[in-house]
C-alpha cells in the first residue's frame, strides 16, 4: 500500500514537497488554511487591477542550473510561462544624481564612475566581486547534512571565487559596505533594497543575481505561478485540501499519527511535513520543546530579527514608467509605524500588461518595518479594526502626496487600490511578528540551517523558508524538496 504523507501548509515549499511526493509514489494530502494556495507568493485583484505579493526577482531564472530544473519540474518556470528580463536591480535619485544597479554590470560602473571619481578604487573592487559571485548557485539536490564529497566537489568547482569575495566582507554589514564610499547618493543607495543590517554579502550576492541574468520575473505574477504549481500537483493526484487550518499534530509516543484541523476532523497519514511558518509550528502544531535548537537559537536568543512591510498600491491612469521598475526617491519625512521614512520606493508593474486595464498602470509602495512595528500594528488592528483601517488609508494618502510632488506627471492620476501591514501577514499566513522572510543574519550573528527533522519524532519533517536565513522562493522550495527525500530516502525510494 501507498505511503501517506500529510503536508500541512500549501505554500511554495509544501506545494514542492508535494510535488515530489507525489512523482516518487505517495499519497499526499496538502492541508491549506486558506481559500488560495501559495502564502505569502501571492497576489489579488481589486478594481480590475492585479496586486502582485511577491516577485520582486526570482533566483533561478537562468537555463542550466538545478533550481531553474527544479522550477520547471514544480510548474514554477518553463512550458509557456514567458519571462520579463529586468534591466536593473533598482534605482535611486536624489538631487538630480542617479545610481542605477543595472544588469549590465559595464553600465553601472561607468556611470558609478561618472558620479564619484573619488570612489574609483571602491567602485572597481565592487563590481568585481559582483562579478565573481554570478557564478552561485542554490543547492537543491539533497538535504546539507547528506551531501558527500563528491556533492561539495560539484558545488565547490561552480562557485570557486566566491569564498575570496566572502572573506572580503566578513564581519561586514550593508551599512559598513556602503560606508566605505566617499559619495553620499551610492551611500544612501546601497542601503535600499536589503535591510542595512544584512551581511555586506548578500548585497552583492543578490545583485549578482540580477547581473547574472539569474534574477528574472515569471509574468502572470506570484499568483498565477503558485495557481500553475498547484495545478502541477494536483495532476500528479495530489490532494489539495484548502479551507483547512490544522489545530496540531497528532503525537502518540515518538510518533505523529495525523493532524487534527480547527473543525476537529482528524487526517491520520504516515508521515507529517510541517510547511508552515516555523513559529507557529512550535507554538500552535507542536510543543515549543520539539524545536530544534538551531532555531531556537533564533527565536529565543533575541539576537535575530525579521521584517515586514506596510505596503500601499495605487492605480495610475495612464502609462508611468516611472524611471525604472523600481525606483527609490527622496521625500519629506513621515512616520510609518514607529519607522522615520525619508526615501520611497515605487515598484511599477508596467512590466507586466496583464496587471492593469489598457492604459493603466499599477504601482506599490512598501515601507520597511520592524517587529516593534508589527506590535504596533497588530495591537491596533485588535483594539480597533476602525482605526487600524483608518490609519492605513491616512498613511497612504501621505505616500500619495509625496508621490505627486515627486513626479508632478502623475498628480491627480493616483488612485489608492489597498493597503497592508505585518498584521496582514500574520493573519493570513500566521507569520511571526508579521515577517514574510526568515530571520535575517547580521554581521553579529551567522545565519542559521536547520535541519528538518525533529528530535523525539521520527515520521515528522519541516519544511518551509525558516529552515534557513534569509529565506525567500529557492529556500522555500529547496526546503520542501528536502523534506520529500528524507521520506523518500527513509523508504528507499530516490525522488
Ligand atoms: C512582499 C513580499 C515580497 C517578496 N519578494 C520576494 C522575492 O522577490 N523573491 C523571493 O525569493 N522571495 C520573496 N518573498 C518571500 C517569499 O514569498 C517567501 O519566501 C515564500 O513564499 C515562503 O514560502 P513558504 O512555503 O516557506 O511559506 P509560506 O508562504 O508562509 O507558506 C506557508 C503556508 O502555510 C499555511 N498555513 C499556515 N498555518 C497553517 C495551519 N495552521 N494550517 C494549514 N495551513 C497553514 C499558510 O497559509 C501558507 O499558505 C517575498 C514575500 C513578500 C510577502
């Protein structure tokens, strides 16, 4: 008889763990607390307008590596998914003077250049190392903890120049990175996109991303790519259950017997995936002595943070570009939450025409927030849903002013479509403290891996983007293809 295998959280990684599951020989059952699978990669309509939640860039976009094989296989990429190639990382004006992360890394460094001779050295050593590191990639084969010799050779011989780069920013954050230009606009710019705090690597492992050609968007958006994956799933015969939030996991002795959702019914199975948010599964799934230390590391250290955002999407009546895709302005301060804001970012969606009607434009704002942000407005949202809404919608007309004065063009064109907050993530994902990455590493704390199995439980695995730092889509994904091989693995069947 089949193995049955009971995934619970019909996100990126579980709809991954399904997957292949499902193409290795056993029953699956995905148990999703909402009416839409996909989390936090998701998107939604208003006014005839598409509201995309996700990709801002999606690693792996480039042919040849295994994620992009993976991507294909889950429905994420290939078939007649067609791609927009971004033409920059992001840009950022201030008093007339742009800096443009573009693709074309020759590009940047010319105009880098052009703006701050005095930075020649700085500049020159930066866009080497990004150049170096557009050889990474994201090892999705087998869990760490069972690769050989032989896995780490193959891994090692594709990304040989990037431990030099990693030394050369060890021990140093965004902000430091950024610090050692003399030029205050690359200064202020490199601290935009990532939160400042981040390793300096992860800037120029991310950018190199993009100058790779590795960093490119599905168009449809994150929606349609999480409605295509669980299409993938379910003609495989997988069981996409949605509408069905999990109270716990059902333990007898070292031994999960199913899951028991709100409603009370019990789905027993064989084996249990735990795909969701890792707080919520170590205080609501299972008894917070079964997390794994490593994350308890994190949780419980205080020395580990998340973000959020307060996002604000507007309608414009015509065609704005905007500049680029996304761009990062100067404007008078406000208060977002208890996060003093002085530059705005404007991601414009124009890329994509299926997102709003013939001569319309779609745009969002997010304003970064901190978790004691998300208290702020997590209590609001519970004390008054009246002024919670409130709140939002003055805020948003605040972002819009500011707007308008920035780009005169578009005054009287901007229409508010939504608003959303970390509360937002939280009660639609049961995110802790509203955050939709893991737990993000500084120059202070390493990043953490955890493993994916639970000490005392023998047919439980984890899943899902906490597993490992930063988070985000390929560690989501990754993370689900490892929890199907350790039970394909424990059943001697190869995914
Ligand atoms: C604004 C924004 C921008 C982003 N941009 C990018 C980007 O550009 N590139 C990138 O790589 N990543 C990006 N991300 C991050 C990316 O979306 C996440 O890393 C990824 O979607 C996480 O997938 P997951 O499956 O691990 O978790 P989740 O998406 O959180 O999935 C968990 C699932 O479990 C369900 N669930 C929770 N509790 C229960 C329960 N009790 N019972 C049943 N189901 C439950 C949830 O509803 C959810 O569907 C972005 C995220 C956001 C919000």
């Amino acid at each position: 008889m089949k193995r049955k295998v009971i995934i619970i959280g019909g996100g990126i990684s579980g709809m991954t763990a399904g997957i292949y599951l499902q193409k290795a020989g056993f029953d699956t059952v995905i148990l999703e607390k909402n009416a839409v699978p996909g989390g936090e990669c998701t998107g939604w309509k208003r006014e005839g307008f598409v509201i995309d939640n996700c990709f801002h860039w999606l690693t792996g976009t480039k042919e040849g590596s295994d994620l992009n094989e993976l991507w294909k296989e889950i429905g994420m990429l290939g078939g007649d998914v067609d791609i927009y190639h971004k033409d920059e990382f992001y840009s950022y004006t201030s008093d007339g003077k742009t800096v443009t992360f573009w693709r074309d890394l020759e590009r940047t460094k010319a105009e880098l250049l052009e703006l701050a001779p005095e930075d020649r050295e700085n500049i020159e050593a930066f866009i080497e190392n990004v150049r170096k590191v557009e050889s990474m990639t994201v090892p999705v084969e087998k869990p760490f903890d069972k690769m050989g010799l032989k896995d780490y050779v193959k891994m090692g011989a594709s990304m040989k120049d990037i431990p030099a780069v990693q030394k050369a920013y060890k021990g140093m954050s965004i902000d430091d990175l950024a610090n050692t230009f003399k030029n205050p606009v690359i200064r202020r710019a490199l601290c935009l996109m990532i939160p400042p705090k981040s390793p300096a690597f992860s800037f120029i492992a991310s950018y190199a991303t993009i100058t790779a050609g590795n960093g490119d968007i599905p168009l449809g958006g994150s929606l349609a790519a999480s409605l295509r994956i669980a299409s993938k799933y379910e003609s495989l015969g997988g069981k996409l259950v949605k509408n069905a939030p999990v109270k716990e996991i059902l333990i007898e002795g070292d031994i999960a017997k199913g899951a028991v959702l709100e409603n009370g019914e019990t789905i027993e199975g064989d084996y249990v995936i735990a795909a969701t948010d890792a707080g919520h599964i170590f205080t609501k799934l299972l008894p917070e002595s079964y997390m794994p230390k490593s994350l308890g590391r994190e949780f419980k250290s205080g020395n580990y943070s998340v973000f959020s955002g307060f996002h604000a999407a507007f309608a414009v009546d015509g065609e704005h570009r905007f500049g680029q895709e996304s761009e990062f302005f100067d404007a008078e301060e406000m208060m977002v939450a208890g996060t003093k804001v002085n530059i705005f970012g404007i991601k414009c969606y124009d890329y994509d025409r299926s997102f709003a009607p013939e001569g319309k434009s779609v745009i969002q704002v997010q304003i970064v927030q901190s978790e004691n942000d998300y208290e702020y407005w997590r209590s609001l949202r519970d004390s008054s849903p009246e002024e919670y809404n409130k709140k939002k919608h003055e805020l948003a007309d605040e972002i819009r002013e500011r707007i308008e004065k920035s780009f005169p063009e578009v005054a009287g064109k901007l229409r508010l479509l939504d608003t959303w907050t970390p509360a937002t993530y939280q009660r639609y994902c049961n995110a802790y403290n509203g955050a939709y990455m893991a737990f993000v590493a500084d120059k202070n704390v390493k990043s953490v891996r955890t493993k994916g199995t639970v000490k005392r439980l023998k047919n439980v695995f984890l899943a899902g983007q906490w597993l490992m730092g930063q988070g985000g889509l390929p560690v989501a994904a990754a993370m689900g293809r490892f929890a199907a091989w350790r039970i394909a693995d424990k059943e001697k069947v190869s995914l």
